[in-house]
C-alpha cells in the first residue's frame, strides 16, 4: 500500500508491504511518486523486489560515513571520533548487513 504527502515541494511516497517492511523515495512530480509506487508495489506481489542497493552496505560503512560527514560538524568531535573508531575495530560486529539490524525490543510497543 502506497501513501503520499508532499513535504519541502517534494513528493514523498512510501510503500509498505506486511511481509517485506517499507521503502519510501521522494520526487518533484506528483505522477512520478505514483508512476514509482505502482512499480515498486507490482514488484512487491510478484515476489521480484528486492533491497539490492542496501544489501552492500554494513554497519561498517554505515559508522564510517556518519565518522567522516556528520561527526566533524559537531563540538565533541575528538571523543566521538575515538569513540567510532574503537566501535570500528569491533570486526564481528561491523560485518552485520544493515538489512539485519534492528532496534531491541523494549517492551513498551
């Protein structure tokens, strides 16, 4: 099932499958939002779909893009730097697919 709202002159679309999870995309036209929708549904009920851009990327990756973009704008950058650099050391833990991640259970849902 697709929904769409429009957000910053964009159109935002996202699909949501109970089996599969959601992805959403965003595009200047309204139609092309729908156009998308619609393929990403078909290929949802035919069983073609497929997360294959995120399936290449890690934790790993994850960790070091954020290390590199996000952490230098920030005012604790040395300690959060020393911080994601002895996290990227952990080999076992920085293999995991981002597809396989998920937040804990808390009880509280």
């Amino acid at each position: 099932m697709a929904s769409f709202r429009k957000r910053n002159n964009l159109w935002q679309v996202q699909v949501r499958s109970k089996y599969i999870g959601s992805i959403s995309k965003s595009f200047h036209s309204k139609s092309d939002a729908q156009k998308w929708a619609k393929e990403q549904e078909v290929l949802m009920q035919c069983g073609q779909w497929s997360r294959s851009k995120e399936q290449s990327f890690t934790l790993h990756s994850l960790i070091t893009r954020y290390k590199n973009e996000i952490t230098p704008k920030k005012r604790g950058l040395i300690s959060e730097d020393q911080r994601l650099r002895r996290l990227l050391k952990e080999k076992d833990l920085m293999k995991i697919p981002l597809e396989r991640l998920h937040p804990p259970y808390s009880g509280y849902f």
